[in-house]
C-alpha cells in the first residue's frame, strides 16, 4: 500500500523557493482582483499544497494548473483535491516553473522570492494581453501592479498584461484624422497626436489589458477624452470633449 505523501514543513527547501503558504482569506482576495470565473485557467507557479488552484476551482468554478517541483508536493496536492472534489478541475504537475507551459493561462498566480519574480518577469509580460498576474507579497519591480491590497497584514498585487500599442497609428475621430504616436512602458503611455502640421501630447494615458484611455487637443482646441479597446493592430471606441456629442474612433497601426 503506497503511504500518503507528508504534510510540508513551513520553510521547508524546493528547487528554486522554500514553501511557505499563503493564508485562504488571502488567496480568495488575490483570486478576486483577478476577477476569476469559471472561464479562467488559473496557473500556480511553485503550487506547493495546491491551496490556489483548489481554491480557483472550489469558490470561483475555475480550471487550476499547479506547477510545482517537489513529487511529494504534486502527490499531495492530488490528493487534496480528490478530497475537495474538485479533481476534475484541477491538474498538478511535476515542472520547472521556468519551463512550463502558460499559453493556455488567463490567471497566473505566484509567492515566489524577489529574485525569481525578476527572472519570470519577461515571461509574464509577453503572454497574452488581458492576462491576470496575482502575486503574495513581492512585486516585478519597475513593472508597477495595477492594484494592490492587503489581508492580515499581508500584501497582494495584480497585474494586467497591456496590449502592446509602441508605434504610429492612423486615428480617425468624426471627419478628422491625427496621427497617433505612442511610447509605451508596460501600461504606462506617453506621446502625441498630430494633424495639419499640429502636434499635441498625449496625457492621462494608460492600458488595461487591452482597454486604452488618453486625452489630447484636437484640431479646434477642444480637450478629447478617448477610451476604446486594442485588438492587434487596430483600436476603435469613443471619444468625448465637453458640450459636445460623444462621437466613436478607430485607429490602424501604421506598418
């Protein structure tokens, strides 16, 4: 008969993290700024006991990954969920946290150290735009969370993968068109709006995922506040300045 894997011990060593465990109350909140649903693929990287993806598939009908290193961690991770009733939900699997696969993730969830958050930070900037990035306690340094809270004392932070808008884009707003410039830094933007031989700067600009809002001047003097949605190489959405109509927009990425 195969003995049942032993409970971990707080600190105790893994390939690349030790295991600590990030209290439940704490997890729900983390989950929660991720708005996780049941359409989401929430993935642990360094699962330890499994305690977030059972809980992504208990409390919010989610789909759970965890990837975790020790066997012994990934059996009894199984195990719990068998006990949870969630293990048609929730898969564990034995790999490098650098090594695996997060194509298919909506939520990614960590309590890794400094160092390693650093390390996985390309990684996580490149997956798809509208990803969900939830973290215990450590940050991805200049890459600044989208929101923060704290339970019990203890600090959670989320990020939300920006649409990548760096480039020229044609904008056309009612019978007018500008030629939109923007330098981008994660979801931080900064740039300009031109027509006619007329150049005024972006402000008040900011991605979320793939939700985009800026103001500019327009060509008459009028302050446009605009928000819309980014989808590849295009934009559309709304504009509106004051005593005026709202009027929609579009923007192309100029090649």
């Amino acid at each position: 008969m195969a003995q049942a894997p032993r409970a971990p011990e707080l600190g105790q060593p893994g390939k690349d993290v030790v295991w600590v465990p990030t209290p439940e109350r704490l997890i729900v909140r983390m989950l929660q700024m991720a708005d996780t649903t049941s359409a989401d693929l929430v993935v642990d990287l360094g699962s330890g006991d499994g305690r977030i993806p059972i809980a992504a598939a208990k409390r919010f009908g989610a789909r759970g990954l965890g990837i975790e290193y020790d066997e012994g961690l990934v059996q009894l991770s199984i195990r719990s969920a068998r006990r949870e009733g969630v293990a048609e939900r929730v898969r564990f699997l034995r790999e490098d946290l650098f090594q695996a696969d997060l194509s298919g993730a909506s939520v990614v969830a960590l309590y890794v150290s400094p160092e390693i958050m650093l390390r996985l930070r390309p990684r996580l900037f490149a997956l798809k735009p509208a990803t969900r990035i939830v973290s215990h306690q450590f940050t991805l340094d200049d890459w600044e969370p989208d929101e923060s809270a704290t339970v019990e004392g203890r600090p959670a932070y989320l990020w939300v993968v920006p649409a990548r808008v760096h480039g020229s884009w044609r904008l056309r707003l009612g019978a007018d068109e500008y030629v939109l410039r923007l330098a981008q830094e994660y979801q931080k933007l900064s740039g300009s709006a031109e027509a006619a031989g007329t150049r005024n700067p972006v402000f008040g600009a900011r991605l979320r995922g793939e939700a985009i809002r800026f103001m500019f001047v327009d060509r008459n003097g009028d302050p446009r506040a605009v928000e819309g949605e980014v989808k590849g190489d295009a934009m559309h959405g709304s504009a509106h300045a004051y005593h005026q109509p709202e009027s929609a927009w579009s923007a192309r990425r100029v090649p």
